[in-house]
C-alpha cells in the first residue's frame, strides 16, 4: 500500500505555506541545470542499486534502477525541501530532497513509481497519487520527467539532457560503491552509451576498470584507487577519502603506468566544480554548497577529510613504490606547482605533505634504479657524467655524509619543467653541470679511484673540450690546475704547474727514471687516454726532453737535486748524450759540476768539459 499523500501534502502545505513563489530559487539553485541527472544517480547508489538506464524521448526523460523501493520516508523527503532522509546521514551520497528539485528547470510534474509508491509532485512539494505503471522485472523504481515547463521549449530540454547524458564520462561510475553500470538511450536518433565498472582488490589498492562504448565508440580506462577511513563523531559511522590515479598500458612493455589526467575536479562521489590542481582525482564526503558546486574552505570537517588525504597520499607513495609503478611520470601528477598550492589554498597541506615526504624518504626514481631521500639527491646535467660517478664517488667528491644518488635520466629542465623546478626550486636538488665537476676534484677524491676509472675520466674529458681546449680569451683552463694526472708512483698531479703551460708536471711515453714524473703506463696504454693526454699538450718524453726536464726540475736557480747519488746519476746520462751527440745545448746556462767542499754549490756548463774529462 502505498503513502498517504494527501496527508503528505497537509503537512508540507502547513510547513512551506500554500504559494509557491518562495520555492523558484530551486529551479536554477545549480548552474547546470542537467545537474539533476547526478542527484537521480545518488539517489540510485544511496538505494544500493546495481544498474540505471536513461531513456530519453522528445517530450520526457524515463530514469529505471534496481535499487532499494521507495517508502514514505522517501516520499517525504522528495517532496520536501529539506535534506530529505538523509540531512545528518554523512554515509548518503546528497541531499536529494533539495538536489531533486533542479528537476523542476525542466519540469511542473515529475513523476515516481516504485513499488507501492506512485505519485507525481506539483508544485515543488505537493504529492499526488497517479496511475501505477509496471515495469520489466529486476527494475524497482521508474522517474518520469515530463519536459511540460512553459517557459522552456521541449526541444532545448532534449538537446541540453542529451548533452549531459553523452558527457557523463567515466569517472561517474569511478568511487560509487554500488552502481556497477549506467547506460542510456534516444530511440530518435538511435544514439546510446553504456558504461560498466569492474573491481579487482588487493592489498596495496583496488583497480578499477570502466568500459563499454558511447556514440558507437568503445572506451576502457583503468584506475588504481587507494583509501583510508576517517573516523566520524558517531563511532558507529567510519567514512573514507580516496586517490585515484589513471592508468595507461606501455604498448612495447605490456606494463601500467600513471597517466597525469587533465582534469581534477574534487569529487564528492560526483565531479564538483572545485578544482585540486592535481593530477589524479581525490574523492571523500565532504560538506559541499546546497548547489554541490563548491566547498567550503573554513569547514573544519572539511580541513580533517583534507589532512587525510595528505596523509593517504604519502602512503600511497610507498604503495606505488612496491607496485613498480613511483615512476617520474608518477610523480608529477604530484602538487608541485607552487603557484596552484600558494600557503592559503585549501589544498597547500596536501602539497606540503609531499614535500616532506620526498624530501625525507626513499620515494624518488634514481638513475641507478632505486630509490633515494630528496635530501641525498643531484642531478647530472648530462648523461655521460651520471655514468661516470657512482653513488659513492659522488659522496667523496662532494664531502657528503651518505651516497649521493643521480635522479633518473627522465628528469630534465626540457623534459618535464614542472618536475624539475619541484625538485631545484622546493627540494633544493643541486643540479650539478661539468664545471661543478671539474671544482670539486681534488686530491683526497683522486687518490681514491682506480686506474680504470682514470681511464673512463679521460675518456669523459675528451668530449668536452670547453673544459680543457684553450681560447684566446680563456688560455688557461681551470681542469689544469686539478690533480687530474696518475704518475706511476700512483700520485696525482696537475698537468701543469700554477699558471704556467710552458712546465708540464708530467710527461708521456716510456721512461723509467725514478726521477722523472710519467705518466702510468697502464693508462698510457688506452688509445683514448693516451690521446686525451696529447690533446691536453702533454709531450711524449724523448731523451733530449728528458735531460731538459731534469735540468728545468733540478738544476735552475734554488733548484738542487735531492742527494749526491742523484746528481751522479744526473751526470751520468747527460755524459752519455754528450758522448752520443756532442750536443750541449740542453745544458746551456745550467748548473752542473758539485763541489765537495761545499756540498751547495755548482759550476756551470761552460765548465763542464773539465768535469767530463776528470771523471
């Protein structure tokens, strides 16, 4: 049996008096006045229904469902202009008693059939029992929405609800938890869609797949949904805030990865006008505007489903970690633009949440295909130099506490600007370029690669000749004065003494003088070392050039050898050249002979044939 809607009407005429010219403002309370066909889809999944059809006709709208029938507590609420049944219930989707009545743009008379209940509302409040309809079986309630409003041409009713019903898009069926498919009709123009929803759960979060076709078109999204419930002032009552992120499949991987959308409207269940600035869609029951458009900032249930969000988003980072799916992509879906997340947005704590947490913790793509702190972090303007330091030679070269970590190479200031400035401009990431390589090298960082590695340094060196090639304007590079150079004692010197490329500290070729300062043989021995050295001006050492670097090195002014027995064996091959080439100009101008009585001082060459002859 169905309600007593005279006695309905009584109480509403009573409650809201008999004119009706006070009610109007609901007709255009929404901005969108299609937004009614949202409020029949909260009504659905409020009464748990599976499925929902539209069928749109020239002259009215039918709405079925299969969710729970209508009682009067339902009939009431409808026709009232309160919150209906649900005005303290945060576990309903809306307020359908005022959200239905945006009905009325279209209409003076909509109609309700469901179960015993069959009635049509006039005048915004008043219910009056019409003919029961009956439908096919497994449908449990019908809407009629007759499109009778004088003032609105039949046709612009059709054309606006056919709009709406072919943009309802795929995320309307996305955080309903009961709704599992929505479709619609118009027989006079054969148009259709249908979207149906598929659930796969697990431990880390819940995929959810909507597909089916509009306009002949078919469609398949996928998206990675992730929770956490929100404890309300009714113990009994435990709501939620949700992310989701959309996913897209790699056609050479057959892999998902996370797609930034376009758009983020806030959803409340439904899209709201309010926009996130994210790049994934964020969902929870919060307070919104009577038209559902807008929240409000300054509501503190709002603030706490806000906090939440920021706290289910940083744990959502180490679940995409574990998914294989924190990717740089991932990432910038992130809120990382400062100018969207200025200090008074509502929505700055979520960004600030993110902030930390990359900055604290290992959720940060490296080049070495792990993860890293914020904190621990640089990247490598080029290529070439993320592979030559690892993690740990980047921690010597720049005197850092724990190892330092090249971010992924799918990071770049061209690549993905808005990712990059987060990371120098928020992050503070220092962005290291050749030049800040070449500053750093020192001593203590030399000492402690392998000769390998010195090899892969010149090889990197060679590809850059702005650090080491000599112009006009710039005739004495900064790479000269670092101890760049392995001697085959293992130390490490400059190429050149201070400022003077006119006296190289170290020489090429295969001298085996204890005395003299070659370079390594073992990386004299790589083509692309070797070449490197030349090109740096370093000279092959020669026998004359080798006389003329221990007389430059040992026998100029306050120059002396170091012991007696190396100046004897000085003598000894500058005796033999002299014996081989009668040749003294390397020794021009130089003091040679010793004299043990003094044991300081030394003769010059012009002397020098009395010192051949007495030895």
């Amino acid at each position: 049996m169905g309600s007593n809607y005279q006695q309905i009407l009584e109480d509403n005429l009573e409650e809201y008096g008999k004119g009706n010219r006070h009610l109007r403002f609901l007709e255009s309370m929404y901005s969108d006045s299609t937004h009614f066909i949202y409020e029949l889809l909260q009504n659905a999944e409020d009464a748990r229904a599976t499925k929902i059809y539209f069928e749109l006709h020239n002259d009215n709208l039918h709405i079925k469902h299969d969710g729970r029938p209508f009682n009067e507590k339902d009939v009431r609420g409808i026709c009232g202009i309160a919150d209906g049944t649900k005005s303290n219930d945060l576990t309903s989707i809306g307020r359908f008693g005022i959200g239905f009545k945006s009905v009325y743009a279209y209409t003076t008379s909509p109609e309700i059939h469901s179960s015993d209940e069959h009635f049509k509302i006039s005048q915004y409040i008043r219910p009056f029992s019409v003919k029961p309809i009956h439908f096919e079986e497994g449908i449990s309630t019908l809407f009629i929405i007759p499109f009778d409003k004088l003032d609105i041409d039949p046709k612009i009713a059709f054309e606006k609800i056919a709009w709406r019903l072919a943009n309802l898009g795929t995320t309307t069926l996305l955080f309903l938890k009961y709704l599992q498919e929505i479709s619609y009709s118009i027989p006079s123009n054969k148009a259709s869609a249908s979207y149906t929803k598929k659930l796969n759960k697990s431990k880390l979060g819940r995929k959810v797949q909507v597909s089916g076709h509009n306009a002949n078109e078919p469609f398949n999204e996928k998206w990675l949904i992730f929770d956490r419930p929100v404890q309300t002032s009714d113990p009994k009552i435990v709501l939620s805030v949700e992310i989701a992120f959309k996913l897209e499949r790699d056609e050479k991987t057959n892999e998902d990865y996370i797609q930034k959308t376009s758009k983020s409207p806030l959803v409340v269940y439904f899209p709201t006008e309010k926009e996130t600035n994210m790049g994934f869609l964020i969902q929870g029951p919060y307070r919104t505007t009577p038209a559902r458009d807008n929240i409000s900032q300054d509501d503190d249930w709002n603030s706490k489903l806000i906090i939440e969000t920021a706290i289910l988003l940083v744990d959502s980072l180490f679940k995409l970690k574990d998914m294989n799916l924190l990717t740089m992509g991932a990432l910038s879906t992130l809120p990382i633009r400062q100018v969207d997340f200025y200090q008074d947005n509502m929505f700055s704590p979520v960004a600030v949440a993110v902030k930390n947490a990359l900055i604290d913790h290992p959720l940060i793509p490296t080049f070495e295909n792990c993860f890293v702190e914020g904190k621990n972090a640089k990247i490598a303007r080029t290529a070439a130099l993320r592979k030559l330091l690892n993690i740990h030679q980047a921690q010597s070269l720049f005197k850092e506490k724990q190892p330092i970590y090249w971010l992924s190479s799918d990071i770049s200031e061209n690549k993905n600007t808005d990712l990059y400035n987060f990371f120098t401009d928020n992050l503070k990431i220092k962005v290291v370029d050749n030049d800040d390589f070449v500053r750093e090298i020192d001593k203590d960082f030399m000492d402690q690669q392998s000769d390998d590695w010195v090899i892969l340094l010149y090889r990197f060196l060679s590809d850059i000749p702005d650090l080491w090639k000599r112009t006009p304007r710039d005739s004495f590079k900064r790479l000269f004065l670092k101890p760049i150079i392995r001697l085959s004692d293992n130390s490490n010197v400059a190429p050149y003494e201070y400022y003077n490329e006119n006296a190289p500290l170290a020489f090429i070729g295969s001298s085996i003088s204890p005395s003299f300062p070659m370079v390594k043989q073992i990386i004299q021995k790589d083509p692309d070392a070797y070449n490197f050295l030349k090109e740096i001006g370093l000279r092959e050492l020669g026998e004359r050039e080798e006389i003329a670097s221990i007389i430059a090195n040992n026998y100029r002014p306050n120059k002396q050898p170091e012991s007696k027995e190396l100046h004897l064996e000085h003598m000894s091959k500058f005796i033999k050249w002299f014996v081989d080439t009668k040749d003294l100009s390397p020794f021009k101008g130089a003091p040679l002979i010793f004299y043990e009585e003094s044991n300081k001082s030394f003769m010059n060459q012009d002397k020098f044939y009395l010192g051949v002859c007495r030895t």
